[in-house]
C-alpha cells in the first residue's frame, strides 16, 4: 500500500498525519519566528543561543518523563492537552511582546516550556502509529508520518520569511500558535484508543514504569543495537548545520550573498530529498536490515563525498543522497521499535530515545564549532560519513527480520 493510500483509506491515520503536518508547518514558522524575535528583544547572538539552548534543553530534561506519562495516561487526551498548551505558550510570546512586557530571561522561560511541551506530542504520536495502523502498515505509517516534518522544513521556514517581511513576527507566531489548536483538534476526532491504559495506576508506580522500561531496553539486544544506531547516528548527523557554512566559506569561491542563498537552497534540497525517500520507502519491501543497511550506506556516501567536491551542481546531488537516505532509515527505524517493543513501553522507549537527542544533538553542534577551530570543514563531513558507514555495518548485524 502506498503512503497517499494509507492516508486516504485510514480516517483515523488520516486525521493524525493532517494533525502532525499543521504541527510541522508551524514549527517551520516558530524556527524561524523565535530567532527573529529574540533579535528584537536582544540583539545578542549569546541571547539567540541561550534561547535556543533553553528549548534543547527542556527537550533533554523532560524525554524520559514524557515517555512514562505516555504509557500511563490516556494518549489522545495526552496529545490533545499537549497542543493546547503549546498554543497557548506559544500565542503569549506576542502579546508580551505587544504590550512591552517581553524580555529575555522570559523568552528563555517560554522557549524551556515550549520545549518541555513538544514532548508530550510527537513521542506520543509515534508510541500510538501500533494503534492506528496494522502491523504490516507499520513502514509505510512512520513513512507517512516523516513526509510532515519534510514538508513542513520546506515550506515553513521559507513562508515565515516572506510573511514576517511583508507582515511582521508577532503574526508568524500567532499563526504557529493557531496550527497546535488546529492539530488538538484534528487529534480530538479520532475515534480509537491511542494506547492500551490498564484501568486503574497506583501513583505510586511511577518511578517501577520508568525502570521496567529502562530494564527492557538493557535485555533486548535487537532493541539494544537500534539504540546503538540511532546514537551514532545522532552523533554523525549533529555537526551538519554546524559545519556547513563553514564549509561554503571555506570551499567555494562564491561570494557572501551567493553562499547565503546556496546555503537556503541546500537545506531545501536535503528536506526534499527525505520526502522523495519516505515516498519511496513504501515502494520496497519491508526489509528492516537490508533497508537500514542500504539507508546508511547512501548517507555515508552522500556525506562523505563533501569531503572532495567544490562543483555546486555535485554538492546539491551529493544533499540530495543524504536527504532521501533519511527517508529511507528513519521509517524502517521506527518500526523496528514498533513491532519489538511491547505496546505499553512504547511512550517510555521512545521518551529514552528522545532523551539521547535532546543531549547528543546540541553537545555534537557545540564540539563542531570548536573542532572547526582546529581542523577543515571538508574533515568534517569525511568524519560524518566514517559514522555512518559504520552505522550500515551494526545495521547489517541485526539478527532478526523484524
């Protein structure tokens, strides 16, 4: 079945991929949105990077909880709250900012919030894809649910650009406020349970849900080895935003403007080509080693060869392999959790997973910019592919055909 099929034949599915591709757009509006806001309230690139930090942070912080709060309440009231609440935080941003009353400390206080909040959302999306579709439908459901994010990155950033030039910030934000109650309600209209809650949870269990997940997680060794992969994989991928300005300067003999506006259409390119992948990922069978293999293999090709082009024509195809080579790993990837993991320890399996990068992430950026000091942009990205070729060898050991 094809991803278009899936989505157009399975109204609930339906229902929660339109939920998570408002919620995408609108995080391709905040991205852009809170970086030209902090500029107004501070024109510091300390202040930009203490606002962003704050979310990563909260990110960090609060993965493992949300995961155990998933597999123990209700999943759909979970989302639905979540939304609300990030519509909510996210809508105050402006009004402060309108009636003079915002600062940095509080855009730190709001961005640590609104970071805390996404968790309770997409995890907890993923952890319920096993109740919204078959288990032959896993790939192409994760599949569906991945072309939101690509999308929303290729349309997001670029739109909230051209409003906030034409219009101005307090708008853009608004509108990102807008899309999280659109997706509580869409999530609102589903009609089957979202999770197998047992009926009634001692509180005082809390602390057993988060170990008997943690316990899992230490004695299956295919469970094990994924996380292997998705660390290193995590840790291959950080330095990449880092790293490839730097790049550009270094590389190629294009001047400033034309570096800024190269460097627009690479990351358009790398969105577009996770979308071509997830697209095709539902054309292939459902292999997850092979696919996972063959996935790793692209991206340490497709990352690796920046290592000796200076042709932009080269370089945007070279993007392009390592944007469909996302598509191709991450839907496999999710439903090898899916199908090996129980259902009730999928909020807390994925809460750990989110846990790992919302620490990797920010720590591989921020070793980036200070190996960059020592050693070439080009080293970089040979560093990146050395990862992910690595990465296709311990998916080539999975035992199992899951």
């Amino acid at each position: 079945m094809s991803l278009y099929q899936l989505i157009r034949a399975n109204s609930n599915f339906r229902l929660t991929w339109f939920a998570m591709f408002v919620s995408r757009l609108g995080d391709g509006l905040y991205s852009v949105a809170i970086i030209w806001m902090t500029y107004q309230v501070d024109r510091s690139a300390l202040s930009l990077g203490i606002v962003l930090g704050a979310f990563t942070f909260s990110t960090f912080v609060f993965g493992i909880f949300a995961g155990v709060v998933a597999d123990r309440m209700n999943r759909r009231t979970l989302i639905i709250s979540s939304s609300l609440l990030c519509g909510v935080t996210v809508l105050v941003i402006p009004l402060t900012f309108y009636f003079g009353m915002l600062h940095l400390p509080l855009l730190v206080f709001f961005s640590f919030v609104f970071g805390a909040l996404t968790q309770f959302f997409e995890p907890v999306v993923r952890a319920s894809v096993s109740n919204l579709v078959s288990k032959t439908e896993l790939t192409q459901g994760n599949a569906a649910l991945g072309t939101t994010e690509s999308i929303g990155y290729l349309v997001g950033p670029t739109l909230g650009g051209i409003l906030i030039t034409f219009f101005n910030v307090e708008m853009v934000l608004v509108l990102n406020g807008i899309s999280f109650l659109l997706a509580a309600l869409l999530i609102s209209k589903v009609n089957v349970p979202l999770n197998n809650m047992p009926d009634a949870i001692s509180p005082t269990k809390w602390t057993h849900d988060l170990k008997e997940g943690l316990q899992f997680i230490k004695e299956n060794q295919f469970v094990i080895r994924l996380f292997q992969i998705s660390i290193l994989s995590t840790i291959a991928y950080s330095p990449f935003f880092v790293n490839l300005p730097i790049f550009l300067d270094e590389g190629l003999t294009l001047s400033s403007k034309e570096q800024a506006t190269f460097l627009g259409i690479l990351y358009s390119i790398l969105s577009l080509g996770q979308l071509i992948g997830f697209w095709l990922i539902g054309y292939v069978p459902d292999r997850i080693r092979v696919n996972l293999t063959i996935g790793y293999l692209l991206q340490a090709i497709g990352f690796g060869l920046l290592f000796v082009l200076s042709h932009p024509v080269a370089i945007m195809l070279s993007v392009t392999v390592a944007g469909i080579s996302f598509g191709l790993v991450s839907a496999p990837f999710y439903s090898a959790i899916q199908r090996e993991v129980p259902g009730r320890l999928h909020g807390r399996v994925f809460g750990v997973q989110s846990t790992f990068n919302g620490l990797l992430l920010p720590a591989g950026r921020t070793i980036t910019g200070g190996a960059l000091e020592f050693v070439n942009a080009r080293s970089i990205f040979l560093f990146m592919g050395v990862l992910y070729f690595i990465n296709a060898f311990l998916a080539n050991l999975l035992s199992k055909e899951k």
